[in-house]
C-alpha cells in the first residue's frame, strides 16, 4: 500500500493547526508546553477568516477519513497497532506503516537516552 508523497519530500511539515468558533484560524509550529515558549524557535499566524476557517475544516475532514489516516490502537498484549481502511478492507499494521527500518532503529535508541525531562 502507497501512501500520497507531497513533494517527494522525506522531511514534513510539523505544523499545528487550530480553528475556532469556525471563524478563526491559528497555523504555526508552537507547542503549547513551556518548552516551546522558553527555549525553540516557533512561530505561528492568526488569522481572522471564516473563509479560511470552513476551508481548513474541510482539509481536516478529509484527512481524518479511514483512507487517509490511520488510528493507533492498543493490541490484546498493549502493543500499539495502526489501522487503515484500504480498498474497502480493514488493514492493521504492527509498526509504524509509514516508517523505515532505520527510523524505527533511531526512535528506540533516542527512547533510552537520559532526555526525558526534555520531552
């Protein structure tokens, strides 16, 4: 199963997008954590649209779809499990679908460094 690419690109976008009262529209990269506020470089823009706000809940909608997104369940062992629709079937991963081998290599190994209190 492929997935939609945007650009190729192996690098994404980590943005944060909130709307509110369906009139207002807030996209940056800020956390709401004091992490954010004290110590990384983030940015973000207001915008008063309820243009932009229904347009933005309908790119919501259809990226939550079960074609588009996967939900991340808990397995009868509490192992984590990924579940997508895909050509009508039920389909569940039991490591991250969208991942590489290395990746996953490098998300264990920062796991068990001293960085918690970071996080």
């Amino acid at each position: 199963m492929k997935r939609i690419a945007f650009f190729g690109a192996k690098a994404a976008l980590h943005a944060k997008v909130v709307v509110f009262d369906r009139k207002d529209v807030f996209v940056g990269s800020f956390n709401l954590d004091p992490r954010s506020a004290d110590i990384n470089t983030e940015a973000g823009l207001y915008v008063e649209s309820p243009e932009l706000a229904a347009e933005v809940i309908a790119w919501m909608d259809e990226g939550v779809l079960p074609i588009n997104s996967y939900r991340v369940l808990l397995d009868a062992n509490g192992d984590l499990q990924w579940v997508t629709t895909y050509e009508g079937e039920e389909v569940r991963f039991d490591t991250d679908p969208d991942s590489t081998a290395w990746q996953r290599f490098v998300t264990g190994f920062i796991g068990i460094l001293p960085v918690e209190e970071q996080l």
